[in-house]
C-alpha cells in the first residue's frame, strides 16, 4: 500500500563523534496527515527535525520532499519548497511588531506565489485573524506573552503557506487550558489549509489526541510506530518512555469500550 | 634577531593579555586602551623624573593607577550601558581615549619622551647573540605577570568566579557568583595590565599620546589570533606579531609591516574564528 | 526641511565647506546605517570603499577619464570588492565580522601605500583641478554631495520599504530565523554590503577631485568609519534622518570645539559623546520616534482592553 508519501526520510543519521543523536530513523509521512513524533528527552526528536529542514547537516541517510532529494540543500530552499518548521525555543524576529513578523513568513516562504506587499500584507492579515491574533497584531514581539508568541510563530509558518510543518515541542511552557487551546488550533488549521504536520512533541495528551499515527524515537533510533492505540500498548515504548500509568489507562478505556 | 623578536614578543604578549581578557570575557573592546598604556607610560615617567622610582618598580604603581582607573570607567560608564550592544561600548571606550589623550597631550604635550635609565647600555651574551638587559628583564616582567594573572585566574576564588561567568553567565549567577563584580574586576585588571605594560614600554622606547591608535592596533590582532579572553592564545599572538615584525622589516621593509598584521588577522579570522588555539581559557 | 539645504547657495567658502563635509559624512554614516543599523552587521572598515573611489577617481582621471565616469568605475570596483570579500567575511558573526572589515581596509591601505608607480604611494596622488574660480567649484561639489546624500538617503528609504528591505530587517532581528523563513540571507547580506559600499565610494571619489589632493592614510583612514558611527549613534542608528541629523550635530560641535577650545577638542567630543549616548542610547531620531511609538501603543491598548 504504497499512497504517495509528501516526504520520505531514509536511514537519516546524525554522528557527533561516537554520539549517534540519530541513528538510521526512516519513515514516510503521506500528505493531509498529522504524524506525532514522540520519545522521551534526548531521543533525537529536534535532531530529526534539524536535519529534515537543512539546519544540521546529516552524516548519512537522505531526504526525499514531493519526490525531489532534498538532503544537501540549505534551510532556505527547503523552506521555498514547502517545508517548514517551528521552534522549540521560539525565535522571534525582535524589534518588530507580530504584524511584520507574520508578513515576512508572506512575503517569503514557499515560491511561486504572488509576493508583492500587498498581497502579502492581505495574506497575512488573513492568516492572523484564523489563530486569534487579530487584537494583538499591532504588539512588538517583545511585548506579548509565551502562549501569544508561539501563535505567533504558528501564524508565521502558516504565512509561508508550506505543506509539511515540522511543529517542533509548540506545547512547551503552556499550562493545560493553553494546551487544549492550541491543538484546537492545529487541528482547525491541518483541516482548513489542507497542512501535513509531523508534531514533535512531549505531552502525551497533546499527541495522542490529534495523531493519525505516533513515531517513537530511542536514543536516535526509530523503536516502533502506528496508530496512537497500538502505540500506547506496545511494550517496548511503555518501557522506554510512557510508563505504567498511562498505559494502564488506556487499557482500561478499552475495556470499557470494548463489548463483552 | 630572533632574540630580539622574542623579547618584543613578550611585551606585546603581556599588553595583548589584558585586552584580551577585557573583550573575551565581559565582551568589551576597549578601544581606550591604547590609552591606558600610554598613560601608564607617563606615570612610569612621572616617578621616575620626580621621585627617582625605576621604571621595574613603578610598574606596580602604573598598574595600582590603572586598576582603580578602570574600575572607575566599567562602574561608570559601561556597566550601565553594556546592553547597548558592541557599537555602544565601543564608543564609550572610544570616547574615554580621547579624553585621556587629550588630558596626556595637554599635561605632557605631543613630544616624544622616554625615560633615560642609568643601566640602559648593558647587555649580555647568550650564544653569539647580545642581548640588551633591558629588554631581557622587560621580557621576563612581562611573562611573570601572564603567569601571575594565569595563577590568578585558576587559584584563586575571585579568579575561578571570573571564568565561570565567561563560560556560562547563567549559571554562575546561579551559583551564587556576583556576576557583576566579576565583570568590574575583570576590567579593572585589564586595565591594570594596560598599565603595567605601558611602564614596561617606557622603559624601551619612546612614547607620545600619539601612539594610542597605534597600539590598540596591535592588541586587536594579537587578541584575535590567540583567541579571545585566552591568556597563553594572547601570549602567543604576541610572539607571533613580534616574530612577523621584526622578520617583516627585515624582508619586506617597514610599510609592510601593518598589512601583514592586517593579512594575519583576517586569515585567522575566516579559517579559524576562535583564534590559533581555540575558544578555551586558559591554556 | 530639505527645501532649505537648497537655498543657502549664498553663504561664504567657509559655511559651504562644513556644509559639503557634513553631507559627505551623512552618506558615509548612511552606508553604515543601512548596513549596521538595518542588517546588524557593523562594517568597521566600510572607509575602504571611501579609499576605493578616491583613488580609482584619482588614477582614472590621471589618465584622461571624465570624472563622472571614473566616480561610476570607482563605484563598480567598490561593489566588486565588497562582494569578493562580503561572500566569505560575512559568514562570521558581531564582533568579528567587524574586526574583520578592519582587517581587509588596513591591508588594503597597506598596498595602496605600497604600489607607489600606480597609487603614488604614501606620498598621496593629485587630481586635476577645475578650471574655475574657487567660490564656483566650491559650490559643484557642495550640491555634489547634498545630491549624492539625498540620493543615498532615499535609495535606503525605498528599500526598506520592499520585501527586500523586510529580508535585511530580519537578519538583524533573528538570523536564524530569516533562515528558515525562506530568506537567502547571504545575498541578502552580499548584496546590502554592495549597496552600501558602492555610495561610500561615490562619496570618496567626490572628495578625491574636491581636495586634489589624498593620501593613503587619509581615505583609507578607519577614523572615518568611527566617525561615521558617532554619527549614526548620535542621530539613531536604523532611522532614515538619523545619519544626517548626526553629521549636522556632530561636525557643528566639532567646528564649535575646534575654534573655541582647540586644546580640548578631543576632550570636548569625548564627553559630549558620552552624554549623548547616556541620555539618548537610541540617538536624537531614535529617542523621538520611540516617544512616538509607545504613546501609539498606549493608545491601541487602551482600546483593546
């Protein structure tokens, strides 16, 4: 069942010496989906997402995006073609307000569209009204809360209009209502704009929620994936990472659900 | 020749030094100085003209001024605009030069002077070399005191608080460190090596207020090419200016002497931005 | 406000010459600001570019070439430096980018002192003279530089405004960031330096036929950009007005101080320096337009909540 894979990521490794950060990760990603890329910390996550986005360069392994071998190329023309991320630790453009740093995710970002400033400017006023931003837009980036700057960065990867957005820990620093809040958003946004996203993330709640499939990552190696049930169950991730307690309630939802 | 390169070498080492630690460490380039060492060249000159101090004595005393001095600058000025980013400190410092300099022209005017010491013809032999007393003895001054700041920086508490605030600001502040004073400390003993250097100067060579561009000039690439805030790097970079000085005049005549240095730095620069020997402290 | 830099065609030698050193010390500062104040990269060395263009001006004219053309070749030399070196030099980051500037405009300055049959050494080189009374070519040159400033002034100004000038705004405010977002920010950063360095040299070749007369360490001189950057602090760095406010104020205080306390001349900028930066960090433009900008953002909150 080979559907058409928007990415492919093959054997990609990263060696800092005897440190494997990855180790041989492979998977594919099919357009229109919400993969969940999880482990606990150090297992390579970020990595993944820095070499995928050209901004570490991979010691072995290849990066195939809508079919062209993306692998040696530099963030910026990765960025021009579709694919994109967020960061963990969010990196505004300082000095400007969250109005510009949305317009320059416009006027940049994925090739071939129409970028004069006007067009631009309208894209991003649109872009800023679908998460909500609309009352601070006017804000230096200086001036607005953690929950609002990562929306921010969020509206600005929407900017680029990509088609993989690589959402790298968005949840971190957020307090529950905020974390609910947001993968409302993400959810809304995957529909609307059509969006694969490859969400690395931590908060099992967060992941397990709006994955259509989970990825676990060990010590930069790829130890299992499927959907977030078969996941939750398998024993080698109980044991690296979830923990009893989790694991434990989902069973016991499935029993519950589950007739006889 | 090489000798003598060496023996340059080796004050250019110890004037590199405090830069050095100056901008690698608190992240100030010091463009004044060139001024400090000069002005610790014309108290040298001052105790010696009034009160018969040698030129190897008053170095402590050059030092103790520019110490407090310094102190006196990074409390004042700096510290409280060092958020400004490079482009404000580097003009307050540049400011502070001008104002030095202006009070050095005003106080002991733009002529030459040097300071005439009794002992000045001596040399010795080492091999069939002579070498002149005192550049030998500036020379060993010089490296006793990289040592001493190098003991300085690795023994002692202050010393030890001083680096862990260039390693990782943060977390020394964690720890309990008052980073600010470690800063202030920092500079002021930059400056006091500015002065220092500045009497080991007078006692070989002539000085005048205008030779502060030319000796930030120096430091610069000598900071540079031993990387900054790393003593020994500086040490090293001072040997290697003065080598490729001393060798530049000799084969390519004197005007070639700034675009080397300039050549080297910019080299270093690009292939190896941390300097010859890399980011780490102190050897 | 620009109407009347045009009028005073009728004040005496004096007053035309500070006021031709003030507009050429505006587009140097410009070139600075556009570099140090848009981009965030501080070209220590762009006086380079200054040498460049006076002594191209200087040697092309020595061989029968119009000035204007020369002043055109001067520039294209300028651009074509600045990108051969710009393409490795502006990999490095704040401190050492600079340094670096330095380094390449000292070597520079070394070789042009050096290359006595084609530069005339350290001795300098002369350029022909005008054959016109002085109060006359006195005033070629003032409108020369006022042109050339207001030129430089509104080519940055345009270019902010571009998605271009967005791409240099952002290297300044998270390179890394621009990265990812799709900007190349080594064109960018290539090309802002050609910019910059092509005006500056424009300003040096006008200078070169105004003096007759220059030598190495005189335009390749890094006082020049140090200048320049008092200049750009004092009227506010990354403002389109702040380069030209601060070479009125800076070189008015530097006549000032000159005749009246020629002894403390350096002194006097010094500490007028310190105050300025003391109690206006963002320069004379900056201060007012952040007064602006916060009673702005007040008023907006205030109707938001």
């Amino acid at each position: 069942m080979e559907e058409r894979s928007i990415l492919k990521i093959e054997s990609l490794s990263k060696h800092f010496g005897a440190l494997k950060a990855a180790d041989n990760v492979s998977f594919r990603v099919k357009k229109g989906e919400i993969v969940g890329l999880i482990g606990p910390n150090g297992a390579g996550k970020t990595t993944i997402a820095n070499l995928v986005t050209g901004a570490l360069t991979k010691t072995d392994g290849k990066v195939i995006f809508k079919d062209i071998d993306i692998s040696n190329l530099k963030p910026y023309q990765i960025a021009r073609k579709g694919l994109t991320r967020t960061f963990q630790v969010v990196k505004p453009l300082v000095g400007m307000t969250v109005e510009e740093n949305i317009l320059v995710g416009s006027l940049y970002g994925k090739l071939g569209r129409n970028t004069d400033i006007k067009n631009a400017s309208q894209r991003a006023k649109e872009i800023i009204k679908l998460v909500g931003l609309d009352k601070k837009k006017g804000f230096l980036v200086s001036d607005i809360t953690l929950p609002d700057l990562k929306k921010m960065e969020f509206a600005r990867v929407l900017a680029m209009e990509p088609e993989v957005v690589f959402l790298d820990e968005v949840m971190a620093g957020l307090n529950p209502t905020e974390v609910d809040e947001a993968s409302r958003l993400v959810k809304k946004v995957r529909n609307e704009k059509d969006l694969t996203i490859v969400y690395i993330e931590h908060i099992m709640k967060a992941v397990m929620g709006i994955s259509d499939r989970i990825i676990v990552l060990h010590h930069g190696k790829k130890i299992v994936q499927g959907t977030p049930q078969e996941v939750a169950n398998d024993p080698a991730v109980i044991e690296a990472y979830l923990g009893k307690r989790y694991a434990k309630e989902v069973k016991n939802e499935e029993a519950i659900s589950t007739p006889g | 020749m090489l000798i003598n390169a060496l023996l340059i070498g080796g004050l250019y080492a110890l004037m590199g030094a405090g830069f050095s630690l100056q901008w690698g460490i608190s992240g100030i380039i010091n463009l004044s100085y060139g001024a400090m060492v000069i002005l610790g060249s014309y108290i040298s000159l001052a105790m010696f003209d009034f009160l018969n101090i040698d030129p190897f004595i008053s170095i402590l005393i050059s030092a103790a001024i520019l110490f407090f001095l310094g102190a006196a600058i990074y409390r004042g000025l700096l510290q409280p605009l060092i958020k400004g980013g490079i482009i404000i400190t580097l003009i307050l410092t540049f400011a502070v030069r001008l104002i030095l300099e202006n009070i050095m022209l005003v106080v002991w005017s733009a002529d030459y002077r040097t300071i005439r010491l009794s002992y000045a013809g001596y040399s010795f032999q080492i091999g069939n070399a002579y070498v002149p007393l005192i550049r030998f003895l500036t020379f060993i001054i010089a490296i006793a005191v990289i040592y001493a700041v190098y003991r300085f920086m690795m023994g002692t508490k202050i010393g030890k608080g001083i680096q862990a605030v260039a390693l990782d600001r943060e977390g020394a502040e964690a720890v309990g460190i008052d980073v600010e004073k470690m800063y202030l400390i920092n500079f002021a003993l930059g400056s006091a090596i500015a002065g220092g250097a500045g009497a080991l100067w007078a006692s070989i060579y002539s000085f005048s207020p205008h030779l502060v561009g030319i000796i930030v000039g120096k430091v610069f690439i000598i900071a540079i090419l031993g990387g900054l805030g790393n003593i020994w790097g500086a040490a090293a970079g001072g040997l290697v200016l003065g080598i490729a000085e001393t060798t530049g005049v000799i084969f390519l005549g004197s005007e070639w002497q700034e675009a080397i240095g300039m050549a080297i730095m910019v080299v270093v620069l690009v292939w190896r931005p941390y300097g010859l020997l890399g980011r780490k402290f102190f050897g | 406000m620009v109407i009347l830099i045009f009028l005073p065609k009728f004040i005496h030698g004096y007053g035309i010459r500070i006021l031709t050193a003030i507009f050429m010390y505006a587009v140097i500062a410009q070139g600075i600001n556009l570099m140090s104040g848009y981009m965030g990269y501080l070209p220590f060395g762009n006086a380079m570019f200054f040498g460049i263009g006076a002594y191209i001006t200087a040697i092309m004219m020595g061989k029968g070439i119009t000035f204007l053309l020369a002043m055109f070749l001067g520039g294209i030399v300028s651009i074509l430096v600045s990108t051969l070196f710009g393409l490795p030099v502006l990999r490095l980051r704040g401190h050492y980018f600079a340094i670096a500037t330095i380094g390449l405009s000292g070597a520079l300055l070394s070789i042009v002192q050096n290359t006595t049959e084609i530069t005339g050494g350290a001795m300098g080189t002369t350029l022909p003279i005008i054959d016109a009374p002085p109060k006359v070519t006195y005033s070629y040159f003032y409108w020369g530089m006022l042109v050339l400033m207001v030129v430089v002034t509104l080519v940055i100004s345009y270019i902010m405004k571009t998605k271009f000038g967005y791409g240099v705004r952002s290297i300044k405010a998270n390179e890394e960031a621009a990265d990812s977002m799709g900007i190349n920010t080594t064109q960018h950063k290539v090309l802002t330096w050609a910019i910059s360095a092509f005006f500056t040299s424009l300003a040096g070749s006008i200078y070169a036929y105004w003096m007759s007369f220059i030598a190495p360490d005189e335009v390749f001189n890094v006082m020049i950009a140090v200048n320049a950057i008092v200049i750009l602090l004092i009227g506010g760095m990354g403002t389109i007005l702040g380069p030209i406010i601060g070479a009125f104020i800076i070189e008015l205080l530097s006549e000032v101080t000159w005749s009246s306390f020629l002894e403390y001349h350096l002194a006097v900028m010094g500490i007028a320096t310190i105050i300025i930066v003391f109690f206006m960090p963002k320069g004379v433009v900056g201060t007012f337009s952040e007064i602006r900008k916060s009673g702005e953002i007040k008023r907006r909150k205030k109707v938001t909540i």
